[in-house]
C-alpha cells in the first residue's frame, strides 16, 4: 500500500534526542526568529504587486491572508508542540499521513523556501537600484537589473546577493547571522518610521473606489500577499533547538504572526491613503481601460509610459514603501526606508535558504535523499553541498524570473504544506486521542477546516500558470520517489531508527540566536 510507512510519532522524538539538535531557544528567541523570517519582501515589494490586483481593496487581501495563516498557525502549534523535532509539516505528515504524503510535503516545501529566497533577492534588487539612483546618482541599466518579462536581461543584483548568501552559508551560520536581531530591529524601525510619516496625511478619498477589480482581485491580491506571511513556519522548523518547545514554540507562532498581521494592515493603509494624487493606488489600465497583469511586460510598458508623464503609481514601483515616501517629499526619508531594505532583505533569502537545508537534512536522515547531501564541510561544519544546490536553483530564478510570479510559486507549495499540516491535526486527533497535547488547536473540528478550505481557497486564486507549477512540480517529485527514494527509505527498510554511522549530525545554529 502506498500509504502504510508511518513513521512512529515515539521513533521521531528518539530519533531527534539520539540524533538531534542543540536545545538553546526561548520564546523570545523564537518570536523574533519568526518576526525576522516574515517581515521582508512581502511587506517592502508586494505591495506594488496587490496595488495592481486589487488596488485599495488590498487592505481586505492582508486580512484574508492574515486569517488563513492564523488557523494554519494554530494547527502548526499543536503539531510543533507534540513533536518538537525538525522538518516542520514534512515531519508531521511523516507521523500521520505516511512517507508518501511527507514526501509530497517536503517536495512542495522547496518551493516555499528556495523558490521563496529567490523572490526575496528579485525584492531586494529593486530597492539596492532605486538607492543606488535616488542616493548616488549610479544608475544600473535596465537590461541587468531585470528580468526579460520586466523588460531587462537579467537581474545583476538579485544574482550577486543569492551567490553572497550561499557562501556566507557555506562558510558557516555563526559568522553570517550574528546581526540578525539588529536586521529585525531595523526592519521593524524603518517600518515604524512609514506609519508614523504617512498616517497623518492619510486622505480617506483614496480608499475610493475600494475594490476597483472586485471580490476576484482581491482574492487574487490575498493569494500573492500570503507571501508577506511565510516564514512563520520556520519558528517551527527550529522546534528540535528550543527549549520547553510545547510552550515556547505556539508562543513563537503565534506572537510573530499577530505582531505582523497588524503592521501590515497599518502599513498597507498609509501606502494607499498617504499621498496627494487619488488614482496612486489603484490598479494600471491601458489605453482601452482594461486592467494589467502583474509582471507583464504589457504593464511594464505602460508604466514606462506613465513615467514618461511624470506619473508613477504603487503598482509601477519595484521598491514601494520608498516610492511612497519620496511621493509626499519625503525624499531621504524615503532613501532610508530604501537603505533599510537593502540591509534587512538579504536576512530574509539567508533564513529561507537556512529553512531549506534544514528540510534536506530531515529527509536525507530519513534515507529519501541521498545522505551525502547532509554531509558536513570538515573546516566548516556546515551542509555544504546541500547548500550549494539550494544557492545554485536560488541565484537562476532569481536572475530571469519578476518578484510576484516567484511569489505566487512559492505561495502554491507552502498552502499545499499549511493544508496538510491542517489535516494531520484531524487525522492524529482521531488516530492517537490519548497522546499528550501541551498545546491543543481551539475548536480544532472548526479551525483545521477553516485552514484547510483556506489554503485552497487562496490556491485556486493564484494566476493559473502558479496553480499549473505546483501538480507539474508534484509528478517531478513522484518520479524521483518511486524511482529512487522509496526503495532507500530506512522505514521501508525496516529501520524506525538512524543508525550511529549512517548521518553526520548537523549542528549549525538558527540565525541570529547565537
């Protein structure tokens, strides 16, 4: 049967003690390490990309998002809590579902966290050219900070900072995240700094008309800017490295996701209300009145166009929050909200490619990847390999493909990750009642539902080239499990256990714990 390898729930937690991570985390600790991984290009970039598919009605797309991941979180909390190991939703389907299932899980993850990095760089690239134009003077051509659907050839920057973050990666953990709190903390300023300069000239006017392309472009928005919330998820991925992990990984989840929720909505309300032209946020049309898509190179055009007019709406910038600022006169104030991202963001790829790692490392300790992936630099003792692949797939999207359409990619393997995280909940409380629960989901028969219609709620709204990514992306997976992983598994060897000899342990820490 393809369903019978369940790994036992007792098996993974002996594993994890024998075979595990350093405990040195706090709910502190975690609560920023979530904070870090969620706040980034979501927030900096997409706000442009949801200004063009819903136009003010983003503000209902934030709470729809919001919404979806906090059922997903609480459902993450539960599962974190009883198994505080690592892998996050690939190992808890592993305990539930089977090794199929977890499969497809882990598969679907790489498109959440490598996938992911790359949209982060592409972010990070626009705002590093607008500083270097509005600040210097030093203009980079179109043709190498862009794709070729933006216009460009391929993007310079977002390629320099994925091969920087991969060596600092490889050279070890320690020396590239030591600031990582101080990057949160200039983040969390630098967006603080947003709210309290465009607030106060916030005009109500703008929010007309609200939802300019309907319930759809809303949902549409809510599907993209579900990016600007992944990264909770990583609070549970370091569930092997925390200390009392059932009360300080829900905690960690929780607390980052509602800090974020209710930044975002005050950000993403003075972005729409805060300058003097009514039409600033609302979506592009062209000539003949219809709306674009994002990430065309129609809307590029037409953007150009409007420029050309002196007229740059939110959804022509590639680094939003700055271009807001510089559009009420605050022109260094909107440098700095520039400086800031360019500091911070590479954080945000840093953690993603981390997550990534961390995810090889389970599966190859589980026998579905090869172990050598896991293997550990003798000078550096960090994954190297792993980690030079992951930098490899990283720094090529990055370098030909725009900021949304690598988020909506991303976006259809991390909901596939949150629904079946979601459903092992249900299948576990019915499967294993009596098993201890230091935290227990609320009204769990209503909440894993809710997320789980949620996630596909969301996935059906995504462009249908992202929905396309995720069942291609699922049948490239298959083949590589039925043509070399099921036969290496160590459950369907027999061995519930890691052998001594077989896997080197992997002990790098999370970023910015140190």
């Amino acid at each position: 049967m393809l369903l019978d390898r369940v790994k036992p729930l007792d098996a993974i937690l002996a594993t994890a003690e024998k075979k595990g991570l350093h405990r040195s985390l706090g709910a502190f600790q975690l609560t920023l390490l979530g904070i870090g991984a969620v706040i980034g290009t979501g927030i900096f970039v997409l706000t442009s990309e949801a200004a063009q598919k819903a136009g003010p009605g983003m503000m209902l797309s934030f709470v729809i998002a919001g919404l979806v991941c906090a059922v997903a979180a609480l459902c993450y909390s539960e599962l974190a809590s009883m198994v505080p190991v690592a892998g996050s939703a690939y190992t808890y389907t592993y305990a539930v579902m089977g090794e199929l299932l977890a499969w497809m899980v882990g598969w679907a993850l790489i498109l959440e966290y490598a996938v992911g990095a790359s949209a982060v760089a592409v972010g990070w690239s626009g705002y590093f050219v607008g500083l270097l134009d509005n600040s210097l003077g030093i203009h980079i051509p179109a043709a190498l900070a862009a794709g070729p659907s933006a216009g460009g050839v391929i993007n310079l920057p977002a390629v320099v900072i994925s091969l920087l973050v991969t060596g600092l990666l490889i050279i070890g953990t320690t020396e590239s995240a030591r600031f990582n709190a101080i990057l949160v903390l200039i983040k969390v300023t630098a967006l603080t700094v947003f709210v309290a300069v465009a607030i106060p000239v916030m005009n109500s006017e703008h929010f007309e008309p609200f939802m300019p392309t309907g319930i759809t472009g809303v949902a549409g928005a809510a599907a993209s800017i579900f990016f600007a919330y992944v990264g909770f998820d990583a609070v549970s991925t370091a569930a092997e490295e925390t200390r009392n992990p059932q009360r300080n990984v829900p905690i960690g989840l929780i607390g980052s996701l509602l800090f974020c929720t209710i930044f975002y909505l005050i950000v993403a309300a003075g972005a729409i209300g805060a300058t003097g032209d009514s039409s600033f946020a609302q979506p592009v049309r062209d000539a003949a009145g219809a709306f674009l898509q994002p990430g065309t190179s129609e809307l590029t055009a037409r953007c150009q166009e409007l420029a050309g007019m002196g007229h740059e709406p939110l959804a022509c910038s590639r680094e939003a929050l700055a271009h807001v600022l510089r559009s009420i006169g605050w022109t260094k104030l909107g440098n700095l909200i520039g400086l800031a991202a360019f500091l911070a963001l590479p954080s945000v790829v840093l953690m993603m490619m981390f997550g990534q790692t961390r995810i090889f490392f389970v599966m190859a300790r589980d026998g579905l990847l090869p172990e050598k992936l896991a293997s550990v630099h003798p000078k550096f003792k960090t994954p190297h390999i792993v980690t030079a692949f992951t930098g490899i797939v990283v720094t090529l999207a990055a370098a030909f493909l725009p900021v949304g359409r690598l988020a909506d990619y991303s976006n259809s393997g991390t909901l596939f990750a949150f629904a079946m995280v979601a459903l092992a909940v249900l299948v576990l409380r019915r499967a294993d009642p009596g098993r201890a629960r230091p935290f227990r989901t609320p009204a769990v028969m209503i909440i894993a539902p809710l997320a789980i219609a949620g996630c596909l709620y969301l996935y059906v709204s995504l462009p249908l080239i992202a929905i396309l990514v995720l069942p291609v992306w699922g049948i490239v997976g298959l083949l590589i499990y039925f043509g070399y992983s099921r036969s290496r598994s160590h459950v369907g060897r027999g061995i519930v256990d890691v052998p001594e000899t077989e896997i080197a342990d992997i002990e790098p820490p999370i970023p910015g714990t140190e």
